[in-house]
C-alpha cells in the first residue's frame, strides 16, 4: 500500500481473510496518503506527498508499510509499538542503512 502512494494512478486492494488489515491506512492517511476505505477494499490514488508524523504499528505488515512510507515522507515518522516490526524484520534499522536509509530507535521514558 506504501508502494502505491507513490504510484500514479489508482489501485484498488482486497482483503479477504484480516478484517482489520487496513488499520495501518489510517497511519498512511495521516502522512497525506489518499486513500479510501470501501468495506474490504482500500482504493490508493497517487501520487501522494507524503509527510512525517507519529503513526502506530498493528501489525507485521502494516509496520513494513509505515517504514516503507516514512522513507520517502519529507520529515521525520516516528512509529510506536515497533515490536510488530521486529517479530518479522530483525534488525530492520541496519539492513535499511546499507541502502541509505536513517533509521533510529528512541526509547520511550
């Protein structure tokens, strides 16, 4: 979904097994995704200017969405509830880096 923010044109994705698969579209959406929520359909228009702001994980892929989106927002994303993310992607941080990616972790007080 963070790939077709980015895309021109309209994509339309259907889920059909998590009904609550599309709580990271909201995240996206605070960042300036365009996007649409009809039932299990979630319709992207791009491209979008995407944005940082602080957005919460769900879940193992709406987690590598929100980090997929923030690297190409202007700004800084901080994301909350990153265990999702380390469930599926170890050391996420540093294999990004090799690409050119900032990435940090902050600890919460």
């Amino acid at each position: 979904m963070a790939l077709m923010t980015q895309a021109q044109g309209a994509a339309v994705v259907t889920e059909t097994i998590f009904e609550n698969r599309f709580m990271h579209a909201l995240e996206l959406m605070r960042m300036g995704a365009n996007i649409r929520i009809e039932g299990r359909q979630a319709i992207v228009a791009g491209p979008s200017q995407l944005t940082g702001a602080s957005v919460i994980a769900s879940d193992l892929r709406a987690s590598a969405s929100l980090v997929l989106a923030a690297l190409v927002a202007t700004g800084e994303t901080e994301i909350d509830r990153v265990y999702h993310i380390d469930r599926g992607y170890q050391r996420i941080e540093e294999k990004l880096a090799r690409a050119g990616a900032s990435i940090r972790r902050i600890r919460e007080k």
